[in-house]
C-alpha cells in the first residue's frame, strides 16, 4: 500500500495491493485528471496518459479546442456549466443565481491514517493499516473548494473516496447536487451489475448492457431501499467468479442516492454515485462545510468472487464497530412470526422454556409490546409497555425470560409514528408533512421529523428508559416505512431541500448515541426486512434482518444478492415455520436449517407449535451452528454456483482464513428426473493440502477439488440440502 505524488510530473499515484489508481494535473491551467484506475502499474510515473491535446470536431490545426477538449477530458471531480456537458459531479447556484463551476487543483496532502466523517458512518483505519490522500479543489469565481479525499488500507484492493465542500465565498451557495465519486474511463465493453428488488425479495441481480447516455439506479425514497442497492459494478466477464475486469462502487450512507454509468458520445464512460440530486437543495452559508458520504470503490482483475472478498474484508476489519462482529451472536427465537402482535406475557414465557430445552439462547420480542398496538394501526411513539400484554411490566418479563436461562431482546421502530397514538395527538406537527397537505400513509403510519433536535431527544429518552429498565441485551431496530411529504416545521423554506439528508443524519446521530450508551448492546438492524441493509448501517449495528421473506429458497437468492457485497456474519437469517407465511412454500426442516446458518441463525417460528420432529431437530441445527459459525463469520466466501442465475440449485463455501478447513453448502432447488450426479469446482482450498470429506473415508487435495470437483450426488425431492464439511489432514 502506498500513495505518492511525483512533482516532476505532477502525477498522483494509489497503489493497493494490486492495483493502481492514478490522476494527474494538467499544467498551468490545474485541471485534475483521471489516468488509470486497474491492474498495478510498476511504473512509478504514468503522466503520458494525461490527455492534454483533443482535436476539435471540424477540420482544423488548432489541437486545443475549448469545449471539445473539456467535453472529452476524463476529469476526477467534473464541473458544471463550463464546456463539459456530461453528467457533472456537482451542480451548485451561486448567489448571483449562476451555475457555472470549474474545480482545479490548488493543494494537496498525503497522510497516514484516516480522518472520521463528521456525523456519517465511514470505514476507519490507523496511521499504521491506512493511508490517506486529500486533493483540494478551487474554484475562484463561485468561492467553492473541494477536497477530494482517497483513503486506502493494508492488504485491500478498496479505496474509499469521499469530498467535502467548502464555501469561501462572502455569499450563500446552493448545493444542488454533490456526487461522492465519479470516474471517467475510457474502457468499454462491461455490462452494469446492480442489485434490484421489492419488499421480501431484495438484491436480485441485474446485468445490463450499458447504452449511450445514462443507465442508472436510485432511491429517492429516504432510505437506501429495498427496489435498489447503492452498489453497481461493471462487469467484462458477466458472472464469472475468477475472470474477467470488476469495477465496484458501493455507497457508505442509507438515504437518497443516485449511482449510474454515463456513455459519452466517444463511448467513454462516466461512473457515478451520491447522494440523488431529487429533492436535495443544501444551504451553504459563507464559511460553511458540507461533507458528503463515502463510497467505496474496488477494483478485481479476477472476477466477481474478489470483488466479494475485498469487501468481506473491508467491511469486517475497518467499517463494523461493533464487538460482536468477532463473536458468535446469541441464537434467538423471534415471536413475529409465532404470534404476530397476538401475545402475552404467558405465551412469551412458554416458547422461552420450550424455546431453552432446544438450545436456543435470546427470545426477541417483536412488534406489538407498547401503546394499545395490537395490530398496525396504532401507537408507534408510545414507547410505554403495555400492562394488559405484560403483565407486571417489562421487567417482570425479562427477569422471567433470564430466569429460564435465555437471554432478552425487543424491537423498537424509533423513527415513526402511528396517526393514532398519543404522541400524535400531543405534537401532530412532529411528523414529516407539508403544510396544507394531507400526508401519505403507509402501513398506517407517518415518520417523525427527527431533524428536530426536541424530537429526536424526546425519542432517545424512551429507547434509553426503555433498555434501562430491564435486562435487555439486544435491540431490534425497524423502519416500516419510505418518507414521502417532504416538509419540516422545523427549517427554513430555503433549506427544506435538506430534510432527506438531515433526516439520515438524524438516524445515525441517535445510533451512535445508543452505541456509546450501550456498547453492550447487540443492535440489529431491519427496514420491512431488507430496505436499509446497506454498508452506513453497518458502522453501527454487526447485522440487519436480511428480508421479510423467510421461505428457505427464497432466502436462497436474497442472501445470494447479499452475500455478493455483505459479509455473512451480517445477514440476519431465521428459520421459519411451513408453510411459509409469505409465499405458502413447505421445505424440508433441515433445509431451512442448513440454508439459515449462511446467516447469523435463528428462529422465527413458535417453538411450541411446530411438528414434534422439528422440534427434536433443533438442538442439532444448533449445534451446527456452534461448529461451523466461526468459518461463517470470518471465513472467505466463495460463491460455487448460482441459483439466481440457473434457477435449479445453490452452492457456496466459506474457507478459513488459513485453509484449513472449509463448509460447502448445496441446495438442489428441483429435482430433475433421471438425474446425474454433478461436479462443482471448488475455488479456495488450498492446493498443496489433503482435506478430508468429514463422514466419508475420501481424501483429497485442494487442488483436485479445485480442477475435478466434489461430486454431488442427485437427491430425492425437490428442496435437499447438503452440507459438506472439509478439514486438513
Ligand atoms: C417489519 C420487520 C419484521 C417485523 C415487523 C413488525 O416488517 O421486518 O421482521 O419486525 O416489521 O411489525
């Protein structure tokens, strides 16, 4: 890992640990830009690809054509307005009312370690394991600086980018629009993977070919959504695992954002993501900073499946706080699913005593605890337990539920409130509304102007009674709803284009005060299942419910799209009762079983009810739980086959980090008549080492599974699952 700047040549040059990221300053007039972002470069200067001379669109000597020259030009950080008229990383009116904006160099500064982001959730490092470049930006007529930041860590192909504005000019600006990162590149031929969706079937993926002029992806819903992902990459070699060029970029931030890949005229291409300009108007008083988000940025010359690792890692070293992120997580029964808002006291109780005479560790209560909420239409806000539901309070419970030897667990939804509630009929004007407009509903409810600081104490102050008032080791923490009805009493009319923003600041600023308070506390992190599963939540909670939806192969192809960027330790995976209660699947026990423990495994049924041989299966599965979650939780991922792709099986494996032991899961989704038995390649092992196919007498080298195969024999039914544990002789 290294950055350096050659002052000769007026060259910036990030080197990872396989790959270079190079940018250059044109001379004399300071324009930034981008030269090379692959493979490592050995050479130290690579000045020779700064594009200097263009040639004008109609015949003529002059090489130096304004506009063709800026139009062309790959630019770091592109302005606005200026002879450039591609998608521009920034738009801004000054207080003349103008647009026109043109970046160039001023400053640099090269560092080790790596600053926090002020307010945001960010990756972190040490002065020892990263390294930082700060490339300031001026524009003297608009009295705007950008510093473009670029960090980069120890033993990782990622480099995490970020700008911070600042106004130097006497004069209000207007943010427009502020993307976090853009990168000009010249190379074609890549198709755009993104991870689309809906409720209860997030992250699919998508491959598109990439037109001329914009393709693109968004959430303008004020979190990070469930119908898109703030991750694309471009892709040469489709879904290859081990070949092919994979440029990724990924959004550290939950809110609003725009990611897209523009074609120019010339066939270059333009990347982007940020915050979506839609709904986005940020006051930028004389003097004032603005920091925008950080992305992440990887680079693989060997497919996909680096991709997946690089940010396996990344995420699990430098971006997940949390102490449980090392730690094998509690197996918890959930009652959602087993009662609904359908409970008491007693019936908690007795699925925690059945629930202990299976092994299982937390009982979570769910939705349905507090107010009068005894269905949907009612009480978030009133974040006072309800006595008729518990009888003798929550303390009571608690004590009872730890009496029994598990430990307890609550969900909260803090950011909403239901229309009727108590709250609401004290501080209607608490919720995110437009005055004179009646605001839209969903699940019957509106969502709380956290931008104001009297709301989001008065919320604090009940999550923090609440979880002082018992034993309460973990939280659940939910978002039922997308923001619509863009208003706050609360700012000003110039600044209401920065309710989304302020909004997800808000979220974060009352996460990170829950995690000091309660650095205890194990928080899970859930958006009706999988809305918000996204990198900025990640730098507060060491997992997020992975979806609604807990059909074992359904859950297939969701944590397949989340294993894609997310470490498994991450991914909140139950098992559930049959028939499933979101598409009326019935799956084997076992499968479910196998399929959960891909995640941070739990339950998610009524242990009381279920058929007496599941409920005999349980100790079993938690017992594979305790062998293989370490591999789960810090092992390399390698993603064997694809059911979203070939709509009849699943396989993936987990490695340790030393290679000594490795868990393939298969999943044969359908069975075929007269089948035969499949081959699957298996990546990763170490090739020089024996492992052993545990309950079988085979032994065999890495490299042979890696190049003949592990056979996988046909099963009878549809919806077998398999596990298959290898260890080193
Ligand atoms: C969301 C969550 C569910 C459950 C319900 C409760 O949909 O994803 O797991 O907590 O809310 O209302």
């Amino acid at each position: 890992m290294n950055i350096t700047f050659l002052e000769k040549d007026r060259v910036f040059k990030i080197d990872t640990e396989n790959t270079s990221y190079v940018m250059g300053i044109v001379d004399g007039e300071g324009f930034l830009g981008h030269l090379y972002y692959g493979d490592k470069l050995d050479d130290t200067d690579a000045s020779y690809l700064l594009k200097t001379i263009e040639p004008q669109y109609t015949p003529s000597t002059n090489m130096r054509d304004r506009s063709s020259f800026l139009d062309r030009f790959p630019f770091e950080y592109s302005s606005n307005n200026v002879g450039d008229y591609r998608k521009s990383s920034i738009e801004i009116t000054d207080s003349n009312g103008h647009t026109g904006l043109l970046l160039c160099y001023e400053s640099h500064n090269i560092f080790n370690g790596k600053k926090a982001l002020e307010g945001l959730p960010a990756t972190f490092g040490t002065e020892k394991d990263s390294m930082t470049l700060e490339i300031t930006l001026a524009d003297k007529v608009a009295g705007i600086k950008a510093v473009l930041s670029y960090s980069i860590f120890e033993g990782l192909d990622a480099i995490v980018r970020s700008v911070k504005l600042e106004n130097v000019s006497s004069d209000t600006v207007y943010l427009d629009k502020v993307m976090s990162a853009t990168v000009d590149m010249d190379q074609d031929g890549f198709k755009l993977l993104t991870l689309h969706g809906s409720w209860a079937r997030e992250r699919m993926m998508d491959f598109r070919e990439i037109g001329y002029g914009d393709t693109s992806i968004e959430s303008f819903r004020g979190e990070s959504s469930h119908q898109f992902q703030p991750f694309m990459a471009l892709v040469q070699n489709g879904d290859s695992q081990d070949t092919g060029k994979v440029y990724s970029v990924s959004f550290v931030y939950s809110g609003n954002f725009e990611a897209g890949v523009c074609k120019s005229q010339f066939g270059s291409l333009r990347a982007y993501m940020g915050i979506g300009a839609k709904n986005f108007r940020w006051k930028l008083k004389s003097g004032e900073t603005f920091q925008a988000p950080e992305v992440v940025m990887t680079y693989s010359g060997c497919g996909l499946g680096k991709m997946t690792r690089t940010l396996h890692d990344l995420y699990r070293t430098h971006l997940i706080r949390s102490k449980y992120k090392d730690l094998e997580r509690p197996v918890l029964i959930n009652n959602w699913e087993a009662t609904y808002f359908d409970f008491d006291s007693d019936k908690l109780l007795a699925i925690a005593r059945q629930a202990k005479e299976c092994g299982i560790e937390m009982l979570v209560m769910d939705d349905g605890w507090f107010g009068e909420r005894n269905d949907d239409n009612s009480s978030l806000g009133d974040w006072f337990v309800n006595e008729n539901k518990l009888k003798g309070g929550l303390k009571k419970l608690v004590d009872g539920v730890n009496d029994i030897g598990l430990k307890f667990g609550i969900w909260m939804e803090p950011e909403m409130i239901s229309p009727k509630s108590k709250l609401f009929d004290e501080h209607p004007d608490w919720a995110i509304q437009i005055s004179g407009r009646v605001p839209c509903r969903s699940r019957n409810q509106l969502v709380l102007d956290l931008t104001r600081k009297e709301v989001r104490d008065y919320i604090y102050d009940r999550i923090k009674d609440i979880l002082n008032s018992a034993n309460i080791e973990y939280v659940k923490w939910d978002m039922n709803r997308q923001l619509s009805d863009l208003g706050s009493l609360g700012l000003d009319k110039e600044s209401q284009g920065e309710l989304s923003h302020r909004y997800m600041l808000a979220v974060y600023e009352l996460q990170e005060r829950l995690v000091t308070d309660f650095p205890n506390l194990l928080l899970e992190n859930c958006s009706g299942g999988g809305a918000r599963f996204d990198a900025g939540m990640l730098y507060y909670s060491p997992q997020i419910w992975c979806s609604d939806d807990t059909d074992a192969i359904e859950r297939l192809k969701i944590q397949e799209g989340t294993s894609l960027i997310f470490p498994l330790s991450t991914m909140g995976a139950h098992v559930s009762d049959c028939p499933n209660h979101t598409v009326g699947r019935t799956t084997p026990f076992k499968t479910r079983g196998d399929v959960a423990l891909a995640g941070t495994f739990g339950y998610e049924l009524d242990v009381t009810k279920i058929p007496e041989a599941d409920r005999k299966d349980i100790p079993r599965q938690v017992g594979l739980y305790h062998k293989y979650n370490h591999l789960v939780r810090g092992g390399d991922y390698y993603r064997i086959a694809s059911y979203q792709r070939n709509h009849e099986y699943d396989a993936y494996m987990v490695v340790s980090k030393d290679k000594k032991e490795a868990l393939i899961t298969y999943v044969q989704v359908v069975a075929s008549p007269n089948g035969m038995r499949k081959l699957l390649r298996v990546p990763g092992l170490d090739a020089d080492i024996s492992y052993r196919i545990e309950g079988s007498d085979v032994r065999v080298l890495g490299s042979t599974l890696e190049k003949a195969g592990i056979v996988i024999n046909p099963k009878g039914g549809d919806y077998q699952s398999e596990l298959i544990h290898l260890i080193a002789e």
